[in-house]
C-alpha cells in the first residue's frame, strides 16, 4: 500500500498556480524551477501533513468543502511569504535562469530507476550521521548517473535532516528486447573511525516507454535503516 500526502499535491499545485500567474507576487520575484522546489519545501514544512493510505481516505479528505477553502487559503498566505524569503535569500550557486531544468531524458524505452532513500546511523550511539557522504554504485563499481544537477552522488549527509540520504537516478535506456531487467546497485559509505558500509539493492523494473520526468515521494523505494559501526579490533577476532 502507498502513502500519500495529500497536502503535497495541494501546496505543488498552488506553488505552479502562483508563479505562473500573469502578475506574480512581485515582478523581480525569481519563478524558476529550484525557487519553485524550496518555496514547496518551505510550505511543507509548515502545514500539517495530511496522510492517506488508499482511495477511501481521498474520498474522506475531500469531504469538508469549508475546511478544504480554509487550508487552501493558508496554503496560499503560506506560498506568498515563503516565496518572499526564498527570494529574499535566493541561492547564489543555483542558475535561476530557467523556467523549467532542462533535462534531455532518453527517447524512448527505459528503465526508469525509483528514488532510493535511506537514513544513516552511528551503531554505538544510535544518532543520525551527519558527516560523511554515501555513494550508489553500479554493478561495475561506478557512480550512478543521477538525473540533474540537484542530485548529488556521493551524497552528502547535512546535519538535521536524519540522517536521511536520497538518489534519483537518471534512467537507463533499455537496449534489448528483455521486458524486465535486474538492476544491481551498492550503496556504500566509508569514514574513518567506521567500518565500511555496504549494502546492496536489487530492483527487478519493467521496461517503460517514457522516461519518468517528475519526482515522486510515492515512487521512492526505502531502505532499511543502516548502522555504521567502529572497526572490529584485531584482538577481539583473536579471542573467538
Ligand atoms: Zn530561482
């Protein structure tokens, strides 16, 4: 079963109703793509989720109209102040000239790859990583191709986000006529004072005609939480 925030699609909506409005909130405000992201992001983390696990629960979430009006209207307010801080504040690194990332995704089959999320741990201390970054590899040893600039592998861990790690592959082109293909991918972690982490992940995916463009949380396939732990003395091997 999948779980859906159904608050998600609301604020992305609003975010695109906004920004592509003729007069958007103010004329010099940037409506580009990674300013659309963080404004989303910045709401997000502002509303109360709203969580649903199957048709009957939209069914259920869509029943109070006024209540719908009012969250809508918060969502709005919300959308406006958050995207006057981002611009505010707007991300030197990040070219905001585009509407829209330009991505040239391959024509044709592929195999779209879901976003492959873990979380981190220190196995003595049971707290978030934050200090290192995490590798996917393929099956040759290589660094995944991610999709665009906004993906990073390795991935770096920051401090307050869980440990939490994410990659969102760049899909593979298929080039047989194999319907499915197993993909084979190693995340891996290294950081002195810690034994290497290495765990593998097996994804058997159906060949798709088009390659998936927009992310989705649904799409996301977790793994299981992993440990990091410190090395293994020499002397406590001797003494098994
Ligand atoms: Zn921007």
């Amino acid at each position: 079963m999948e779980i859906h925030n159904l608050m998600e699609d609301m604020v992305r909506s609003t975010v695109d109703e906004l920004f592509d409005a003729d007069k958007p909130g103010q004329p010099s405000w940037c409506t580009c793509q990674q300013c659309r992201m963080d404004v989303a992001c910045y709401v997000l983390n502002r509303m109360k989720p709203e969580y649903v696990v199957s048709s009957r629960g939209v069914a259920h979430a869509e029943q109070d109209y006024n209540e719908k009006l009012q969250r809508l209207a918060d969502v709005v307010s919300t959308v406006r102040e958050g995207w006057a801080r981002i611009n505010a504040t707007r991300r030197p690194h990040f070219d905001h000239t585009s509407v829209a990332p330009v991505i040239s995704l391959p024509d044709g089959p592929v195999y779209n790859i879901p976003p492959i999320m873990g979380r981190l741990f220190d196995g003595a201390t049971f707290a978030p990583i934050d200090n290192l970054a995490v590798s996917l590899l393929d099956e040759k040893g290589q660094l995944v191709p991610m999709m665009d600039g906004n993906w990073q592998n390795p991935c770096p861990l920051v401090k307050n986000t869980g440990g939490t790690f994410i990659f969102w592959t760049y899909p593979v082109l298929a080039t047989s006529e194999r319907p499915e293909r197993l993909f084979t991918f190693r995340v891996s972690a290294q950081a002195e004072g810690y034994d290497e982490l290495s765990h593998f992940v097996e994804l058997r995916l159906a060949v798709e005609n088009k390659a998936q463009d927009q992310f989705s949380m649904q799409a996301v396939y977790k793994l299981p939480d992993m440990y990091l732990f410190p090395p293994t003395k020499d002397e406590d091997l001797e003494s098994e």
